[in-house]
C-alpha cells in the first residue's frame, strides 16, 4: 500500500467520523428521533451515506431503530452524556466561586437536556442563609432563570415546542403560566441579555441566570439568593460581572 492510499484512507476516515458526529448532533437538535428521509434533509448527505453510518452507529448502541423505522439516540450515549456532564460541572466550579466570591450569592450552572434543564454544577453563598439546588436536579425551563436563559437561546418555534410538551404548571402565584406571555419574555431575555425568576419556582427566591454563548451545547450560568439580599436596583450591578464569567466559562468550554 502506497502512502497516497493510506493517506486517502485516513482522509476518508476522518470524514466519515465527522458526518457521523454531525447526524448524532442532527438527532438530538430534533429531540432525539429523526426518519431517514429528515436526516437527508436536514443534513445534505445522500441517503446511501445516511444509511451506512446509522448502520453502524446503530451497530455499536450509540443510535437505536424504532420499529417505526424512525431512527432515535441510543442507550450508550447515557454513560457518555453522564460522565461528560459530570466534567462540565467540574471544570465550572471555579468560574462559579469567583462569582459567589463577587456577588456574595449562590451560583449555578445548568444546560438542557431534551424538554428539561439540568443543574450541573453550584457553589454555594457563604452566608448563613442560601440557596439550594442539587446537582443533578431537573426541572422545566418555563420558571426558573436558568431554564428562560436557555429557552431564549433556540427560535421561538423550539421553545414553544418545548413549553407545549412540558406545560407550564404553576409553582408559585407568580409563574408564568400562559405559553404566549412566556414567548414574548423570551424576546426581552433575548434584547436585554438576562433573565430572572422572581419568585416563580419558590416564594422569597430571586435569580438573575444569563446565557453561554458558542458553547457546544447550551448552558447558562445564575446566582440565586433571597429577594432582600437582590432587590431590583442591584441587577444592573451584577449582570455585568456574570456575564465577564460566562465568558471566560464559555471560552474555556470550547478551547
């Protein structure tokens, strides 16, 4: 074998690694099941292409076929997506103690996974009385600061998708609860660049949560604490320190 065939074998390899990754990542932006002919579409490959790696992704457990032929994630990806956001949780813990260190309120970070934020990682305040959440915790979007600022990061069609799927049940008097009145926060969250819970998941509770940006999935970052210890008149004061982290947390999550 010449070294322009190994070459070539190795080039062909590579890219067929890649259009594997990216029909995964096709599969979960559509909430996990797609038929072959959506994933021609929506990924430009020739269906023979298609075929073949689902084939062998299929093969392997990373991808299941429904007997609707549709094709859905696997159960291998589980252990995968567990351990990987185990990391995640890890490599935040010191961006978010640098922010209790500066805003004095617990911090947490979370992502989305399907119709459900995830609580990955927190730092707990330093004062006697705080907030929290268990990592690992999972909750709708639709009333906690976290779950908006992720909401706003897809198209309104998504997130109504998602809203429709899950509902809106009210935790508190203040939840939102009707699916249009959440759309158009949304857009606010979008334009001003934060989003709060004020006393939407638990009386008493405020948290300000903005978003990572050009991470490889979406994850936002917020601190929580009483409503006395976050009156109004200080967001402006905080929101640009967290989002000073969510920049550096975003930029070493894609390094």
């Amino acid at each position: 074998m010449t070294g322009d065939d190994t070459g070539a074998r190795a080039t062909s390899g590579v890219r067929s690694l890649e259009r594997a990754f990216e029909l995964l990542e096709h599969l979960a932006d559509a909430g996990g099941r797609l038929a072959l002919t959506e994933l021609a579409e929506t990924s430009g490959l020739p269906m023979p292409t298609i075929y073949r790696l689902m084939r062998t992704l299929v093969n392997r457990g990373y991808v299941r076929q429904e007997p609707s032929k549709r094709y859905a994630l696997g159960p291998r990806l589980i252990h995968l997506g567990e351990t990987a956001e185990r990391l995640l949780g890890s490599w935040a813990q010191p961006s978010l103690a640098q922010l209790v260190d500066e805003v004095g309120e617990t911090a947490n970070m979370a992502v989305l996974e399907g119709d459900e934020v995830v609580y990955v990682a927190q730092v707990p305040s330093k004062h006697s009385m705080r907030m929290f959440t268990e990592v690992g915790r999972r909750v709708n979007p639709h009333c906690t600061g976290v779950g908006k600022a992720l909401l706003a990061q897809l198209p309104d069609s998504v997130a109504g998708e998602i809203i429709g799927r899950t509902g809106l049940p009210a935790h508190t008097p203040h939840t939102i609860t009707d699916p249009a009145a959440l759309l158009k926060q949304l857009g606010t969250i979008r334009r001003r660049g934060y989003a709060l819970d004020d006393e939407e998941q638990e009386i008493g509770v405020r948290c300000v949560a903005v978003p990572l940006t050009g991470t490889p999935t979406l994850a936002a970052i917020s601190i929580s604490g009483p409503q006395g210890r976050l009156p109004l008149n200080v967001i402006d004061d905080v929101v640009p320190i967290m989002r000073r982290t969510a920049g550096r947390l975003a930029e070493s999550l894609s390094a």
